[in-house]
C-alpha cells in the first residue's frame, strides 16, 4: 500500500474539500513525492501533476491531454506551500476559494 501522507498535504494546502468543489478536480492519484489529479475543462490543461522537491519546495506541472497526446502547458518550480493556490491559479485561470 502507497503512502498518501504528502499527496493528502498537498491537497490540504490547496484547500482540501473546497478546493475539489471549486475546479471540479477529480482522479486523484497519490505519487511517491506528489499528488496528480484531472480537472473537467477542455480548452485549459486538464492534467496536473504537483511534486515535492528535496528542497522542501514544489514543482507544479500542467498538462494537456487528449488521447494519446500530451502536451506541456506550464512548470514551475520552487513554488513554497503558501503559494501553491496562487500559483495553480495562474497556470490554469481557475480559482481556488470564493
């Protein structure tokens, strides 16, 4: 069995419940060192893949995907856990909290 402990802080810092409500994100997948998850839009990326860095930072990564082809929308690295929400936001335009 995996071990989900960063994948569930992640999604904690993102904003838990209200962060799955408010970009309809769905699929989660808990990584080794990070958490994956879909999101329901077809003209923004619709894949996302958080990772933790040894440096105790995170890289943010948005993809597109559609069949077989994948197509990278954005990175960024080096982002700290306070600006997770922020920086998600501006990689896709979705908001994360009223």
């Amino acid at each position: 069995m995996a071990d989900t402990t960063i994948a569930a802080i992640i999604l904690e810092q993102l904003g838990g419940p209200r962060f799955l409500a408010m970009t309809g994100a769905k699929h989660l997948t808990a990584l080794p060192s990070g958490l994956m998850f879909s999101l329901p839009f077809p003209s923004a990326p619709n894949k996302i893949r958080i990772t933790l860095t040894p440096l105790d930072t995170y890289t943010i990564e948005a993809f597109r995907v559609h069949g077989v082809s994948v197509k990278n929308r954005g990175i960024c690295t080096d982002i700290y856990a306070d600006q997770l929400r922020r920086t998600f936001t501006r990689l896709t335009g979705l908001e994360t909290n009223l």
